[in-house]
C-alpha cells in the first residue's frame, strides 16, 4: 500500500440550486487538512496524501470526504470537524462516528 489514508475532498461547484460540496467551504477545509497533515509530519509516502476529487455524487449529504482503504465516508461543518479527522482517524486509527455518513458505499 502506497499510503497508509488516502482522503479525497470532494470540492465540486453544480450550477443551479442543487447542494455542493464548494457551496459548504471545502476547498479551504481541503486545504486546512492538507496543512495539518504536513505540519504533523504525516504527509508523503507511506504516511498520508489528501487530494481534491471532483462530484462523489452525495453532495445532498455534504460536504464529504472519504478515507482510504478503509472507505469510510465523512460529513464534516469546520477545521474542528476536520482536526478531529485528522487527530482520531488518521492519527489514531479510530472511526470519528459521530461524523461517519450513515452508509459507506452509495
């Protein structure tokens, strides 16, 4: 296994009235968590890589993430919801259930 978490951010923009993940900040919280992970140290091969995905198709449930492999889905509001990712999930390898999307595959 290349990484050990790899997250995807969906950072997708819809036109129209139908949600999205950018209506709700994600890009900046993509980027926050990108910023904790280096400043951490966790960043880089064999540790963690946070990248950008485009539409993951659940934005009514967004914004959302999903860690890799253990393909667990996550709703998140601010960079506390976020820090708390990083700090039991991908620090500590424990599931942050209150943030968990109900069903982890669509």
């Amino acid at each position: 296994m290349y990484y050990r978490h790899h997250v995807f951010f969906c950072t997708n923009q819809r036109e129209g009235d139908r949600p999205c993940c950018q209506q709700h900040g994600a890009q900046d919280l993509r980027d926050y968590a990108k910023a904790r992970i280096k400043a951490l140290g966790l960043a880089g091969p064999g540790k963690v890589r946070i990248n950008t995905a485009g539409c993951m198709d659940r934005c009514e449930e967004g914004p959302v993430l999903v860690v890799y492999p253990e393909g667990v889905w996550y709703t998140y509001v601010d960079e506390e919801d976020i820090e708390e990712i990083v700090q039991e999930h991908l620090v500590g390898g424990r599931i942050v259930e209150r943030l968990r999307l109900g069903r982890d595959t669509p």
